[in-house]
C-alpha cells in the first residue's frame, strides 16, 4: 500500500519534496536492521522465541523488512486485511509495500507494531511519516502519540504542513491547534514558504483558515462586549447597593435624616463606589439646575432611584427607605406594555447581577444583611448632609 495514493497525499507535494531528501539510499536503511531477524532489532523479543517470519513489508527504498502476519493482523485491522486478500500466484512471495515514507520511518512503524514503544527522538524525526502511516493502516495508539507529538512541536515555519496533515489524517485535536497558532500568528505564517505553497496548491484549505480567522475575531469582540456590559451591570448592582446601604444605615457624612451622621465611622467595604454616590447625592440635594433638567449629573441621579425602584424586592414599597422609591412603582405601573423595552432589558441585566453578586458572598454574611435590611422600618424622603 502507498501512502502516497490520492486518498491521502502526506500533507501536500511540499511535505514530500521534504521526506525525499530524508530517505535514504537501500543500503543506509540496512544499517539500522539484522539483514536475517524477522523484526526490529530494538524490540524486547528476541528472534528465537518467535517462527520464522512469513510476510515482508518493502520500502520506496528498496528495504525488505520480514515480519509476521499475526503480530501484524493484531496491531491492524488494515494489514490484516492487505494480509488475507488473496494473492495472484500461490508460489508468490507474500509483500507489504508501504511506499512514500522513509525507510527509517517504516522501521520505526513496524518495531512499534512489535514493541508499542517510540521514543521522542523518533516521534521528533519521523513524526509526520508516523502520523500518516498509523493513519492509514489503523494504529490508534501510534496515531495519538505522533498527534501529541506534533502538537508539541508546532512552529510558525511548519504549521502550515502539519496542518494540511492533520486534515488528511482526520487528527481534530491537531487541526484545531494548527488553526489557532495561524489565526494568533498570521502575519508571521504569511510569509513562509508553507503559506505560499499553500496559496498556490491549495486555495480551499486558504479560504477555510481566513475564515477561521474572522470567526476568531469576530468572537473575540463579542466576548469583550460581553465583559464590558457585564462589568457595567455589575457595577450598578453595587451602586444599588450602596444607594440601599446608603438610605438605611448612613455612611459617613450622608444618611437618613433621622440619623446624625459621623466622619468617624470607618468606611464600607464598598467605599470607591459608596464615596461616588455620596458626592452625587450631595449635588443633587443642592443642585439649583435640576428642576430645569440641564444637569446631566442630576440625570443620572433620577436614573439610579428610578433603577432601584424596579429591582426593589420589598412587598409594601412605603416600608423602603430608598427616596422616590413607590413614586417610581406607581409609574411603572401605568405604563403601558412594551414601551420602554430597552429600560426592562437593562433591570433585568442588573437584578441578574444582583443576583450574583449575592451568591458570591459568603453564606454567613449574606444572613447578617438580610437581617441588617429587615430591622430597618419607614420611610425616609430626604438624606441628611
């Protein structure tokens, strides 16, 4: 069997071109074998303890490598099948050609089909020949380890051909490992010979990475707009918070008006965004501008007491402590359904955030909370500065 026929072309002519000038003349390749021993002379068997060898496997250079058809039938589906088709003439001498690949390559091969044991020497020499042999004639084993092998290896200079293997040789894992070191590397891969030949040869496989590419890019900004809205709701839901945190326990100069607020307690665990609020809070309390609507500060104001209306969760909106808190549930009740669909879109997002932002606490602080909110009774409509 050639592992150069058109079902599988060990990735591309340019993998060839190179495997040619590592293959060796007859007589090299007879150097790492015992002209008269039927396996591999690295294997842990020794030539007395098995019969005579009844099969030969010949190589593109001429080598003859005598093997035998059970140890080989069991390592491979596909050689035991190459093995019990029947021959043409019975006199005939019983052959394996496996041409294309080196003959060190092939002797590799076989000693693994003997011994299940490769070195890393000679998964790092051989493993794209190894990689596209175990393929075609069935070795799971040898085909998992010359994946991992290559996927440890993987260059900017050689990506291109291993990934052209990979696809040939249906390695998924590989494939997928090629195609992102091209996608985060590409302008360094555009300028190799691989990426050239690969241009010239084949223009489908090019089509498949550019579009691979775009893919990654386009998922990359989606996951960056995913981070940042996440990180903006997160970020109310902690103005909620503090806003709460604010009206019902006061924090440093602001708080309720029935209760004297003191510079000398110690800020929250909140106190970045808890100082914001408070200076905002302070603005809108003094503002001149903001019954006129020409405040963008006071704006946004309205819109934070407006937000905590609608993810309030207390039953009686009077028993909440938040100012224009039952003023805002009134009007949301009036309005009709479907306006303001954005404005829903965006509680939602925060009460989800709420939410866990909640389950990150730890569960005995999450109690103390409940029950520091639940103490608390009235109502409160202005905030003592």
């Amino acid at each position: 069997m050639a592992i150069t026929k058109d079902s599988l072309r060990v990735s591309s002519q340019r993998v060839r071109r190179r495997s040619d000038n590592s293959t060796t003349s007859p007589t090299n390749c007879t150097d790492g074998m015992k002209e008269d021993t039927p396996f591999p002379v690295n294997s842990d068997q020794s030539s007395s303890e098995l019969p005579e060898a009844d099969v030969q496997i010949v190589t593109s250079g001429g080598l003859r490598i005598p093997v035998h058809r059970s140890i080989l039938a069991s390592a491979s589906p596909a050689l035991e099948s190459i093995i019990d088709r029947p021959r043409k003439h019975r006199s005939s001498e019983r052959t394996i050609p496996l041409l294309g690949v080196p003959c060190e390559a092939v002797s590799v091969f076989v000693r693994f089909l003997y011994t299940s044991k490769c070195s890393e020497e000679e998964l790092d020499k051989y493993g794209i020949h190894l990689l596209a042999v175990s393929h075609v004639f069935l070795v799971p084993q040898l085909k998992q380890r010359c994946t991992k092998a290559l996927a440890e290896r993987l260059t900017i200079d050689n990506v291109v051909d291993v990934l052209q293997l990979a696809r040939l040789c249906d390695a998924p894992d590989l494939h997928l490992k090629c195609m992102k070191l091209v996608s985060n590397n590409f302008k360094s891969v555009e300028k190799t010979e691989g990426w050239k030949f690969l241009q010239d040869h084949d223009p489908a496989l090019e089509l498949q990475i550019l579009q691979f590419i775009d893919e990654a890019e386009s998922r990359k900004k989606r996951t960056r707009r995913h981070r940042e809205e996440q990180s903006l709701y997160m970020q109310l839901s902690e103005a909620m918070e503090c806003l709460e945190h604010i009206c019902t326990e006061g924090c440093m100069s602001v708080g309720p008006s029935d209760m004297e607020p003191t510079e000398k307690r110690s800020p929250c665990s909140k106190f970045a965004t808890c100082r914001g609020l408070q200076l905002l809070i302070r603005h809108f309390a003094t503002c001149k501008r903001r019954a006129k609507g020409g405040c963008s500060r006071c704006k946004r104001m309205w819109q934070l007491l407006r937000l905590h209306s609608s993810i309030c969760d207390q039953l009686e909106p009077d028993l909440c402590r938040v100012p224009l808190c039952r003023q805002f549930k009134v009007k949301a009740q009036q309005v009709k359904k479907g306006d303001d669909a954005r404005w829903k879109l965006l509680v939602r997002k925060v009460a989800s955030a709420k939410v866990l932002s909640s389950l990150s606490l730890p569960k005995r602080k999450r109690e103390v909370e409940s029950r520091e909110v639940s103490d608390h009774h009235g109502m409160i409509r202005s905030f003592k500065l």
